[in-house]
C-alpha cells in the first residue's frame, strides 16, 4: 500500500487548529454553545479544536452516510445516528472534515436550521473550492488543498489512513 504523500504538516495542522480557536470564541456569539461533529471525519479535528476553546459547550455528533457512489457525492445523506440532544434555541458550531462539491454539508445545515438554533455557524478543516457544486456557507475554513484525493487527520480511504498525523495526498 501506498503510504500519502504529506501535504499539511501536523506542525501546520496545530498551529492552523489553535488560530481556528481564536476566530471561533471572537465571532461565535456568547450563549450556550453546542458543537456538532460529523461522524466519522470530523473526530480529530473536533477533539483538537475543542480544546482550544474556553467557553462552556456541549459536544454532539451527527453520524453521516453518503448514498450510492461513495466516490460521487449525491448531498442526499442517511443519518446513520442522530443527535442526542435538541439544539433549539442554542448556538451551533457544525464541524466537518472537508467540503467537496458541497452537497453533504448543504444538506446537514438545512437539517439543523430546520430545527430552530440560535444561531448556526460551520467549521470546516478542510475545502476544495474547484470542485463547489452549490454555494454553501463556511464560516470557519483551516486550509484549501487541490483537487486531489486527501486522507489523514481523521479523513479516511475505504476507513483507512484516519490516524495519520498529517493530511497526505492518496495516489492509487
Ligand atoms: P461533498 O458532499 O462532495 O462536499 O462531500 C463531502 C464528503 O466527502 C466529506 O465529508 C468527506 O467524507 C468526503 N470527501 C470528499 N473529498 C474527500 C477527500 O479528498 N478525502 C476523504 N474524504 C473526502
Ligand atoms: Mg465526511
């Protein structure tokens, strides 16, 4: 097996993780805040970017599933586990791994406006702009990478590669 090609350091990852952390307590308003983390990518990122943070919040996690072609994403998600508490009348802070086309994450911001938040706000760690199918909001973005297929720091190949360190470029 191919082992990445390293594209962000995990020197650069943490320093990006720890700016990420100021911008957040800077722009989220203050209230009870409840951060929501896309299973299963977004769990490194989550647990590090958590950490930087000095306010009161609640961790949830929203566990995703991509219909069909698991390479071609349709932005019709199954929810494979729900959160377990209602945000209703909460700040939200939605974590992803990385945003693609857009597609998922449209669909998981229409999910939890649906369902009355305070406010919604999105932390993404990683996007790759050229390939933007739909307009969708982030407000929080750690790096944009290219258009290559990208795995590490919690971000996955066929559920491998998650632990690495660093994000590396996967070559077939
Ligand atoms: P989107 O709906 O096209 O934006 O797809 C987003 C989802 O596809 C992400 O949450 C990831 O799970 C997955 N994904 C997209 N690109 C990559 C990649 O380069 N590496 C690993 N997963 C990816
Ligand atoms: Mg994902």
């Amino acid at each position: 097996m191919n082992r990445p090609v390293e594209l962000i350091s995990a020197a650069a990852i943490a320093g990006r993780v720890l700016e990420l952390g100021r911008e957040i307590e800077a722009r989220v308003p203050e209230g009870p805040l409840t951060v929501v983390g896309v299973l299963r990518g977004a769990f490194v990122f989550m647990a590090d970017l958590v950490r930087t943070m000095d306010r009161p919040i609640t961790c949830d996690f929203l566990g995703v599933r991509s219909y069909g072609d698991a390479t071609v994403s349709s932005g019709v998600v199954e929810i494979t586990s729900d959160l377990g508490t209602a945000i209703s009348g909460r700040q939200v802070l939605l974590i992803e791994d990385i945003v693609d086309t857009g597609l998922t994450l449209k669909y998981l911001q229409d999910l939890l406006y649906a369902r009355n938040p305070e406010g919604l706000m999105t932390c993404a760690l990683l996007s790759k702009p050229s390939r933007r199918k739909i307009d969708v909001k982030v407000d929080f973005l750690g790096f944009e990478v290219p258009d290559e297929f990208v795995v590490g720091y919690g971000l996955d190949a066929g559920q491998l590669y998650r632990n690495l360190p660093f994000i590396g470029v996967f070559k077939l």
